[in-house]
C-alpha cells in the first residue's frame, strides 16, 4: 500500500485498518532528528511514533548530528533549519557534497518557522528533500514522510548543486516548443 493513500481517503483513511497496516510498515524506519528545543523535539518525536516509527537518533546541534550519521545509520533526517543560531543548511551541504558523507542521498525533511518563498528556495538549493513549515502537523509531517517514501526524486549533479530534482512538474513540458531540433535532444 502507497503510504499517502492513508490521507488521500478511501480504503487508506486515518482510522481505517489500511492506515493501521501502512504505519505498522514503518516500524522498520530508522529517523534521525535534529533539534536544539527539547520541547519541539517531543513533539515530532510523538508525531512520529504516531506512524509507527519506532527507532530514533536524536542530536541538539549540526556537529552532533554529523558525528551521529557518520556512526549511526538512519534512513530519514528531519532537521530544524535553525539550531542554537546555526543554519541547518551547513549540514544539508555537507551531507549532500561532502567527501566522507556515508550517505549524500538521504532524504532530508526540514522544519522551519520560516515560510517565506526565498528561505524554502534556499533550503531546496542545499539540497533538502522536504520542508515543513511550523507549526507543525502530523498531516503535513505525514504527508512529508509518505513522499519521499512513495515518491523519492531522482537526483541531479551539477557544478553547482547535488540534490533530489527540484522540479516537481507532474507531465511534460506544455508551452511552445523554440528549440531547433524540435527539442528531441537532452541536455548533457
């Protein structure tokens, strides 16, 4: 069963024994938190546990958490993009570009009270994977989750960017074709 169904309705509605079955699957997950308020780590802690995950690593700051996911494997990163006045964004890079990074295609979920369109472009251009705004929700972390589960990106490498694609167009291209070959070639 695709995890967001659960909320799409259906046989996958909350409270439904689809929904009991889809979060008993993620018990096997190993999630990764990051975040310097204790009590805003609860609350995803708890919100979390409420889909069945049930093995955690926590970490207050950036460093902690790099030196926990060089030792300890996990298969999701949530991370408050301030921690203790560090931009969450050094680690987002680090695990991303860096040369002893176990892992740079770990699906990053940021939380952040910032909304605003060129904070998400920037969180998205260091190559996170999902962003979630404060306050957070278990349907909004739910639906997080359930994406980049059910529906992980492909990554891109560039010269300047290593990520999941930020395109997230469902279709084709719908507009007046103006390349000359009739845009049957790929860019390299």
């Amino acid at each position: 069963m695709i995890l967001g169904q659960a909320l799409r309705g259906g046989a996958g509605s909350p409270g439904s024994d689809a929904l009991m079955e889809t979060t008993a699957k993620l018990d096997r997950l190993r999630v990764m938190i990051v975040e310097d308020n204790q009590h805003m780590l609860l609350i995803v802690k708890t919100i979390l546990r409420g889909f069945g995950i049930k093995e955690f690593v926590e970490a207050r700051g950036a460093e902690e958490a790099w030196e926990k996911f060089t030792t300890d494997p996990v298969d999701i990163l949530v991370v408050d993009r301030i921690l203790g006045g560090t931009d969450a964004l050094d680690l987002v890079r680090r695990i991303r570009n860096g040369q002893d990074s176990p892992n740079a295609y770990l699906p990053i979920v940021m939380l952040s009270a910032h909304s605003e369109r060129t904070r998400v472009e920037e969180a998205r251009d260091a190559g996170i994977t999902e962003y979630c705004c404060k306050p957070v929700t278990s349907k909004d972390l739910f639906s997080k989750v359930a994406n980049v589960i059910d529906h992980p990106r492909a990554f891109i490498r560039t010269k300047q960017f290593f990520g999941p694609d930020r395109r997230r167009r469902d279709g084709g291209y719908g507009g007046e074709e103006r390349r000359e070959d009739g845009g049957s070639s790929k860019a390299a």
